[in-house]
C-alpha cells in the first residue's frame, strides 16, 4: 500500500507543480516586519506565501517574486502561530497555536476569523498538514494528534483527539514535530525532534511504525514531502536533510543536506517552482536581520 501511495505522489507533485509565467525572479532572501518572530511558512495561490508570528498571533502574507507584502491576519493578544497550511479549496489558513493551545482558522484571503479551537488538555499544538477530509495537528508535550474533520462543502467538526500508539513513545524534551501525508491522506508522517527519529503514523488509529534511518534527523522541525522525497529541517543544525524514502515506508536513506551561511535556526519549509524557502527563527536570538526567509534549491 505505501509503495503505491508514494507512486501516486510523484505523479501528485508533477500535476500539482505550478506552470511557469512571466515574471520577475524569484527573491533570494526575504525581510519580515520587525520582532515578527516567525515559525510557521506555507505556500498559497500564485506565488503568495503565509508565515505566522509566534509571539502576535499574526499572519503575514508575501510574494516570493517580489519578497513584498502586508500583514494579513491582524495581531492576536493571546494566540501563538505556529505551524500553518492554506487550504486552497475553501481559502481558508489552519493554524497551530503553539502555547496557547488553540487551533485557528482564518480567511486566506481577507484574514478574516472563522473558527477557532481551545484544547486544554494540549501541550504544545506544534506543526499541522491537510487531507482532503482533515487537517491534522502535533503535539510535541502530549502523546496525541488533533483532528479537525473537513466536510464535503467545507464544514468543520470539532476536534478529535487521536492517541499515538506503536513505535512512538514520547521521552523528555519536545517530541512530535512536524508532519506531513501521503496523498491518500490514510498515511501521516511524523517527525519525533528531540531524538531524530521519523514515522509513519496511521491518520485513523494514530497507530505508528518507526522509519528505520541510517543516521538520525536530530532537531528534526518542519517537514515536505514531495514524492519519495522527504525534507526535514534540522533547525539547531541550519540544515535541511534530504531523506529518500523505501520499501513502503520502512526505511530512509538521508542523501545530503540543503545548507546555506544565512540559516540561523530555520524551523519550516514550503515549496516555490524549483526552490524551498525556510523560515529562520532565530528562537532566544535578537530579531535583526532582514534575512527571514532564505531560499534553498530543492534536489
């Protein structure tokens, strides 16, 4: 099945790859507002990206083209950003709210409110990936993942909580991280950071089965999944590794590293035509470089 799956894809990424236009250069590098503190990154229509503030609650959308843009979500006195995704379907923005143990949804268009989630019982609501029926939350402190269900027409149910089981044991420090789906949407991938170690999490269950890697992905943060190609950032290492997945989703093999001198903590990755852009957080560091955003090429 998971041999399939990661046929269907490469096929997935090739019908999905934007088709090239005219236009200005892609930006090497991008600026953010001042203390914006990001974490999170996702890539939108065109050429538009999303990140959000950790400490505002905001969300700032930009042009990889031009690197210009404008807050789009106001500040939030109380809510975190963490991780974010566009759901292009119903333009809508999911985001995890870290700390504040929330989950909040907004217009990707307007950055309007239009659903948001407490979860009391969170620890840390990290990292989030959308399926066609769910969007998926981590949480690095407690051993469960979050489930928000996507109706047909758009419609959102409550969170669920979906215990994680098998391979997965939560240790001292942060655990799970980021996540990414097969194109099934059946089939999670889930970054354990604070010993480096991937796996295959079963979307229904929470059921979980360890990727077996030749060296670990410690600090592993963000992930993105583009056919068998998995990429993981190393966010104390300023390294993306570049993980090539087999025989169903039992092994990976890393095949090098995406590294560049103005990585300074980057914590999450999304894709632009040929390249990835990888957000630095600079996490405990003074917010003083224009240096935000930082362009990588993809392999």
């Amino acid at each position: 099945m998971f041999r399939n799956a990661l046929a269907v894809a490469v096929a997935a990424v090739a019908l999905l790859a934007p088709a090239a236009s005219a236009g200005p250069p892609a930006q090497p590098t991008i600026p953010l507002p001042d203390e914006f503190r990001p974490e999170g990154i996702a890539s939108g229509p065109g050429d538009s990206f999303y990140i959000g503030s950790i400490p505002q609650g905001s969300v700032f959308r930009g042009s990889y083209r031009t690197g210009e843009g404008a807050m789009l979500v106001p500040p939030h006195p109380g809510r975190n950003h963490t991780g974010l995704k566009v759901d292009r379907r119903f333009h809508r923005l999911f985001v995890a709210g870290g700390e504040s143990k929330g989950i909040y949804v907004y217009d990707s268009r307007t950055g309007e409110d239009l659903a948001s989630f407490s979860l009391p019982d969170a620890g840390f609501v990290n990292d989030v990936v959308l399926t066609r029926t769910a969007a998926y939350f981590t949480d690095s402190l407690v051993q469960q993942l979050y489930r928000v269900p996507i109706g047909k027409r758009g419609s959102l149910g409550e969170p669920q909580r979906v215990p994680i089981s098998g391979d997965l044991v939560f240790q001292n420090g942060f655990n799970a991280n980021g996540i990414a789906a097969l194109p099934s949407g059946r089939t999670l991938i889930v970054v354990q950071g604070n010993v480096g170690r991937l796996f295959a999490v079963q979307a229904a269950s929470g059921e979980s089965r360890e990727i077996e890697l030749d060296q670990p992905v410690v600090n592993g943060d963000g992930l993105l999944l583009r056919g068998r190609t998995l990429y993981v950032v190393q966010n104390q290492l300023n390294r993306v590794a570049i993980v090539d997945l087999f025989r169903r989703l039992r092994r990976g093999e890393i095949e090098g590293f995406l590294t560049n001198l103005l990585l300074d903590v980057p914590t999450t990755i999304a894709p632009f035509k040929r390249f990835i852009y990888a957000v630095n957080a600079r996490f405990d560091r003074p917010d003083d470089s224009e240096d935000d955003v930082v362009r990588l090429p993809a392999r």
